[in-house]
C-alpha cells in the first residue's frame, strides 16, 4: 500500500521476512544459519523494493491487464540474476523466474492485480486519484514486490552459503476474480516443486495452515421469447421471471444447506424497458464453503434450480462459468517450521507517524471493529482455522492442492482500506 516510504519499508521487510527465514530450514533439513544474516539482505534491498510497490501502486493495473506491474517486476529479478519465462500458461502477464538448479524446488507466489473502482490517495479517508479508476485496496502491490524482495534476498543467501536447489518467483495475475493461478496449475507449471509459500496483509501476525473458502461462480443466461407487455403478453415468455424464479429457489435452498456455505448474487441484466417481455435475462452468482466437495453438492442443486426456473418459464438456459476456486489445505509439519520462524522474527511497532495514520483510519470503523494497534507486537498461536468462522478465498487454494503450501498474515491496515475504500470488498476476496 502506498503511504510513506517508511511505511512501505516496515510492511515489506517485517511482513516478508518471515517467509526468508523459513527457506534454509526447508533446503538442508538442519538448524539454519544465523536469521540475522537472511533478515539483513532483506534490509539492504528494502529500500528499492518500497519503492517498488509504489510504483506498481501508481499503476494500478486489473487482473490480466497488468503490463507494466508484471513487467517492472520482471525487470528486476532479471536485473537481479533470475533466468524469467515469459509469457506463460497462456496468460499475458504471467511469468516465472527461476535461480538455481536441483532439488529441492521452492517457490514463492507473487501478485500485482488491482480492483477496478479503488482509486485513492494515500490518504486516511476517501480521495480517489482518478474518479472510478482501479485501484490497490488489498495490498497486492505489497504483494508483488515483497515476494520480489525475499526472492531476492533469498538468492543472495544461497549465494553466500552455497546452498544448492532452485527458487522460483512465480508472477500470478488476476487474483482477484480472474484465477490466474489455476491456470498456471493446469499448465504443469508447479508439477515439480517441493514446496510453495504465500503471503498476504491481514489483521494479525499468523501462520496461515489452510482455511479459506473454496468457490464457484457463473453467469445463469435465460433466453426467452420478447413481446408487446400489454398489447400480447400470451407471446412472451420472459427470461426475467426464469431469473426472479432461480433467485427464489436460491432463497429457499439456504435452509437446506450447511450453515457456513454462502451464495450471494446480481441480477446484471434484468431487460431493457418494462413494456417489452425481456428475451434475455442473467443472474451472475458466487457460491462458497470451507469444503471443496461440499460445495460441489451445493452447486449441482444450484443448477437444479436455475433449470427448473427454465423449465416453468419456458425459456432456455446457458450457464457460463466464470471461475472457481478450492479452499487452501492445512500442512502441520510446514506451519510449524513456519510458526517457530515466525515467532523468532516477532512483530513489529508503529513509527509515530505509522501511528497517527493509522488512528486515522480507526475513526472510519464501527465501534470495536478497528482491533488495538499494540497488537502488532503479538505473534498468533499457531492453529487450523475454524470452517465455521468468516472468511474469503483465494487461488492459492488450487496450488495448495498440487503442492505442499504454507502461508502468512503480516498485520496490516487492510480491513481499513476496504472501509475507506468505500466500503466495497474485492470481486473475489
């Protein structure tokens, strides 16, 4: 997130060291080098990379449109020694770059896609730069660059050390709604690594051992027949009474499913003027659970009841996927090498300026809802998520699946931006 350079430099170095200090642990299978080694490579090039993730936040770019974000930090890493494949999976602005050679194969994700309407200022209220323009309001150009960061520093590491094996920086677009990573999945591309890490801002310093909800999403297509509404109704047959029946089937069926699966929608074409049976007609629709086979079973009634809704209707149906995504699965033995570097890291303070900011944006939140600022001084208790306990999700879900994947929180301002940021959450978060 753009702020002060200061600010970038302590979620950077901070929220990403905790993944370069995992990495020796996981190469030699014995008690690491000194962290203090891993912790000051980061900080000679933290500097660089801060700025860095402004720049990518000055751009600001959608999921798969992401030229420049994805390009600059492919510059980098090649500046930087690593061998960049790009493009790949059939994804513009996707790339691998790639150090070493042998085993083990370590990789690390990295993101740069922005949200589309989250223009702002680095400011503690609302000021968007450009009206409606896209904008970072998850902290994906952290993302990006701290992994470059750690990429770096790690490359650097086994350099020094003679530590053999390969690290790769994996550059996965869209994000957010667009599973970029999925498609790099099914491309072969994570087929021979040993292990991948993830990072992202939350509110609480943690090791993330699985959780997240796993997802569908489609587009439901009625087609119809139009008419006069008043002058021949008999003719019609309306795509949007087809939509209006699906969404009162999808009211009925949450009795009847488990408590923590959620299924929210639009109706994002509802017709053109009410005197005319519309002849076509869509409800675009999410649906989630903790479990990926669960939610399998939701969303073959879901589309039960989209074909009943055509059968009483008399209109026909085309469902278009848009996308889906598994939940992430735990791995114990990874998350707590994760939770011992973690804590030997700890947290980090507030610069005064860091604290006034963020005091700030507390005064946009409901009452007990902004968390205490002390608290990034605290490292979580390692544990499991519970299924039942709010959440979002994410295609680091489908990496998880293929490879043994273990991840992070950094405390982070990120709920605040989402309040700031007119209250809207990401398309997929």
């Amino acid at each position: 997130m753009r702020v002060k350079p200061a600010s970038s430099h302590s979620y950077l170095v901070r929220g990403f060291v905790l993944v370069v200090a995992l990495f020796p642990t996981l190469v030699s299978g014995q008690q690491p080098a000194p962290h203090q080694q891993i912790v000051q490579l980061v900080d000679q090039h933290a500097a660089h990379f801060s700025g860095i993730s402004r720049t990518i936040w000055d751009y600001a770019e959608v999921g798969y449109q992401e030229v420049k974000s994805s390009a600059v930090l492919q510059r980098e890493l090649e500046s930087a020694g690593f061998r960049v494949q790009s493009p790949v999976a059939d994804e513009p602005t996707a790339f691998v770059a790639t150090y070493g050679q042998g085993e083990p194969v370590i990789g690390i994700l990295g993101e740069f896609d922005a949200l589309p309407g989250l223009s702002q200022a680095p400011t503690p209220d609302r000021h968007p730069v450009t009206a409606n323009a896209p904008g970072h309001g998850c902290g994906h150009n952290l993302l990006g660059s701290g992994a470059a960061l750690a990429a770096v520093a790690l490359k650097e590491f086994m350099q020094l050390n003679h530590v053999g094996g390969t690290l790769r920086y994996y550059g996965t677009p869209a994000e957010e709604g667009g599973d970029g990573k999925v498609y790099m999945v099914r491309a072969g591309l994570f087929r021979d690594v040993d292990v991948v890490l993830h990072w992202h801002p939350g509110n609480e310093n943690a090791v993330n051992n699985g959780g997240l909800l796993a997802i569908d999403s489609a587009r439901f297509q009625f087609h119809g027949v139009a008419a006069h509404a008043a002058f021949a109704p008999e003719r019609g047959r309306s795509a949007l009474d087809a939509v209006m029946l699906m969404g009162n089937g999808i009211e009925f069926l949450r009795e009847h499913v488990p408590s923590n699966s959620r299924i929210h929608y639009i109706i994002s074409n509802g017709g053109a003027a009410p005197n005319v049976v519309p002849d076509t007609a869509e409800l675009y629709l999410y649906a989630r659970n903790p479990s990926s086979q669960v939610l399998s079973e939701v969303w073959d009634r879901i589309l039960k009841i989209a074909q009943g809704a055509a059968l009483m209707t008399e209109t026909t149906l085309e469902v278009k996927e848009v996308g889906g995504d598994a939940n992430i699965l735990p791995n114990d033995a990874l998350a707590k090498v994760a939770q011992r570097n973690l804590e030997e890291v700890g947290g980090f303070r507030y610069t005064a300026e860091e604290k006034q900011f963020a005091e700030e944006l507390q005064k946009s939140l409901p009452a007990g809802g902004a968390g205490k600022l002390d608290s990034t001084t605290l490292i979580q208790p390692l544990r499991r998520p519970d299924p039942n306990e709010p959440s979002a999700s994410t295609d680091v879900g489908d990496v998880s699946w293929n490879v043994p994947t273990i991840g992070f929180s950094r405390q982070h301002s990120c709920l605040e931006w989402f309040h700031i940021l007119g209250k809207r959450l990401p398309a997929r978060a």
